[in-house]
C-alpha cells in the first residue's frame, strides 16, 4: 500500500470512527433524556389525588354511541372539593400554571398532564412540564381552543416517539381491534372528569393546501358545518366505529406525526360520553 492509500485508509476510519462517535452519543443522549422525561412523568402521576379510573361516579360503558344529551340530562361530572380545582389536580397547578388538564388511555403508556399557552403558539412543542427543553415536548391543547367551556372540537397534540412515549400510542389505533378493546380515552379539565369514546381514526397530509384541516375546526357555526367535520372524519376513517357525534356534543382530536404521508399526521378523534 503506497503512502496515499494509506492516508486515504486512515482518513476514512477516522471519519467512521468520528461518525459512530456522534452517533452513539446522541442515541445515549435521548435514552438518558428519555429515562428522566419518564421519572418526571411517572412522579407527576403519582401525585394526582386520585386516577381517571378511581373515580367515585357511575361506570362507563363503551356503547356505540354517546348518550343523549339534554337540559334535564346534563353530562356527568365530578365537581371540585375545594373551589375551582380538583383535589387531584391543585398540587400540579400550582407546580406550572399551565396545565390545564389531564389525558389518560388506559394499558398504554398515553398518561400526561395537558398544557396550553394561549398566547404563544407551540410554547410546549419542545419543553416540558418543567419548561425545560426537551425532544420529546408535552402534550398540549391548541391555543385557539377553550378546554372549560368547552369548544366544539378541541385538538390536542403530542410527539409520536419512537420509545412509545408521547402519542406513539395512538399508532396502534389504526387497527381496528385495538378499537375493540379500548375505545376510550380519559381528558380531564382541572375542574371536571371526562370520558371520550373514539369515532374516528384517519390520516392526513398537514402540508397547506392538502389533506384535512381537522385542527382549524374549533367551534361550529352551524349543526351542517359540524355535520360535515364529523362525517368528514369517518370517511377518511381506517375504519367504520359506529359512532356518531351530534351536534352539541363535545370532541377531542389527538393529533401526532404520521411517517407514510410527506408531512403527515394521525389523528384520533373522540366524542365525549361522560
């Protein structure tokens, strides 16, 4: 081997060894981040005065449809024991403010505190309950949305991690078995207890100009213009639910990063049933 091969030779380990040395520090670096994101996440749920599955109320069953609703029927709740906050939830408010509520779904690691700042756009994409940055972000409501009130359809978004942390649970709900044996979804206000029941499960582009808008609908200015977001949902649906919002009731649409699509997005979208 000449003397130019040669240092072609070592200049080209150099930069693999170079290469894999990065690379292994960034994989420990989100394993180490990953690790601490989760303590902090499994202490905040450890704080909760009580779970979204130890409630003291009625159980919920899972029927095909959301249960009418009217002014002799009002939707079951279970009110604050001091005033504003749920007892559960009043350590964690006064921890940081800006959550606003709480999202479970049960045998799946989906078990989060919701933030929201309705004047910064996308404050918590990359920092968590702390404020500190981090890749994997928090779950958090879109600041148009009013979580108390509530909108007709408030989006709620969260990082598809590849460690199954975030929304990476709402990856396996593009089979419709998953639907079958879990069709429900726990979000909490600070105020109120709350049980959705899935509808919809679809994909979309979030490129402008292409897909499904889903996140833009907040309130209906119409029974027909919430008819339409609602069947709109179903068509592009992986598959049939049987469940059917009407107009009145109450959604979520979980929103995270789909891989198929260029700049893609699953959404899981709920009605509220209890």
């Amino acid at each position: 081997m000449n003397l130019t091969k040669k240092i072609i030779y070592i200049v080209v380990i150099a930069a693999l060894l170079i290469a894999f040395g990065v690379s292994a520090f960034f994989v420990v670096d989100y394993l180490i981040e990953g690790k601490q994101q989760q303590d902090l996440y499994d202490q905040l749920a450890s704080m909760k005065g009580e779970t979204q599955t130890e409630r003291a109320t009625t159980p919920v069953t899972q029927s095909s449809q959301p249960p009418a609703q009217d002014e002799t029927t009002p939707p079951q709740t279970t009110e604050a024991t001091e005033p504003g906050i749920l007892e559960a939830y009043q350590e964690l408010y006064e921890m940081n403010p800006h959550m606003v509520g709480w999202i479970k779904i049960d045998g799946t690691k989906l078990d989060y505190p919701v933030m929201q700042t309705p004047d910064e756009v996308d404050y918590y994409l990359y920092r968590d309950f702390e404020k500190n940055d981090s890749k994997r972000g928090s779950i958090y409501a879109r600041e148009v949305c009013d979580v108390n009130e509530p909108s007709d359809n408030i989006t709620i978004y969260g990082h598809n991690m590849a460690d199954g942390s975030m929304f990476a649970a709402l990856n396996s709900y593009t089979r419709k078995e998953t639907w079958e044996n879990n069709s429900l979804i726990f979000f909490d206000t600070l105020t109120e207890y709350h049980t959705y029941k899935i509808f919809a499960v679809f994909k979309t582009s979030a490129n402008l100009g292409e897909g499904f808008s889903y996140h833009q609908f907040v309130d209906a200015e119409s029974e027909a213009e919430f008819d339409e977001f609602v069947q709109t949902c179903k068509n592009l649906s992986f598959y049939d639910t049987g469940v059917t919002p009407k107009y009145g009731d109450k959604m979520i649409c979980l929103s995270t990063c789909e891989y198929s699509l260029n700049n893609g997005r699953l959404v899981v979208a709920a009605v509220r049933i209890a």
